[in-house]
C-alpha cells in the first residue's frame, strides 16, 4: 500500500524539463502532484540541489507554454540503462504556479494513480 499523502498524477508521455541556466535537456517528468514532481535523467543529482528548470507545455491550438521554477532535489536512485528517478519538491514557487503546471500537465498528458 501506498504510504503517501499527496496523490500522484502519472503522465502518459514524458514531458521534457530544461535547465534555465544552460537551456540544456536534463530529463523527463514522470509523475507530478501539488507539492513536486518524478524525473527520469541521466544525470545525478546531490540531495538537496537546488534546480532552475524550464517546463514547455506544448499545445497544439496554442504557442507553447513555458513555466520556469525551482526545485530541490530531494531524493536519486539508479534506474535502468544509466538512468536515474530523481524526487523533486518544488521550491520558492506561488501556490499559482503549482495549479497552473500541475492542472496543465494533468489536462494535457496525465491520469490520477
């Protein structure tokens, strides 16, 4: 049984994040919810980083829409074929923002687990 509070939103595609800084891909939302979000990626990340990251939503009747954000890593284990599952809280972000990018995604690309 699941031990969480907060219920996890999986999405049915990865949806791409960026790094602000270098606007390079560094991986793939996997499941997000009102309080942070899963990645797949290929890089490791420290406990505790704090993460600039870049979210395009893309929509096919609009201009994408980008959201940018902070989040601090939390938790990384291994995963397959040199990947990793990385757990990220969002960090210094307006209640806003959550329900736009949460609401966005969930509309877009997700269901409730």
């Amino acid at each position: 049984m699941d031990k969480r509070s907060l219920k996890r939103n999986l999405l049915l595609r990865p949806v791409k994040i960026f790094s602000q800084i270098s606007h390079k891909h560094i991986g793939n939302i996997v499941d997000i919810h009102t309080e942070g979000m899963k990645i797949v990626t290929k890089y490791h990340f420290n406990p505790d980083e704090i993460m600039h990251l870049l979210i395009n939503i893309p929509d096919l009747n609009e201009p994408i829409h980008e959201i940018e954000l902070k989040a601090k890593n939390v938790w990384t284990k291994d995963f397959i074929l040199n990947r990793y599952q990385c757990g990220l809280k969002f960090h210094d972000i307006s209640p806003e923002t959550k329900i736009d990018l949460v609401n966005n995604l969930i509309q877009k690309y997700g269901f409730t687990a």
